[in-house]
C-alpha cells in the first residue's frame, strides 16, 4: 500500500504495515517509509 511521507515529500510503499483504528473510531493503516524510516499513515480501509 502507497501512502505520503511527509520527510521525503513523496508518495512511496509502506513497509511493515498494520491495520489500526484511531482515537474517533476511524480505520487507518499504519507503517515506515522504507527509505528514512519515518512513520506513514494512510486513512481509510486497508486493502490488504
């Protein structure tokens, strides 16, 4: 799943992603920019 990181202004592939729900009950999923490491968000329904 491709998502924004906001370090390298680019849109590139999540590594180590898990599915999670944030504080207001929203779906999200969550993982690290593989290239600097930074923790990325994408909000919505995993397609995975």
């Amino acid at each position: 799943m491709q998502a924004y990181c906001m370090k390298c202004r680019a849109k590139r592939k999540m590594n180590s992603t898990k599915s999670i729900v944030m504080k207001n009950g929203t779906p999200a999923t969550q993982g690290v920019c593989p290239v600097c490491g930074t923790k990325m968000f994408r909000i919505g329904k995993s397609k995975s």
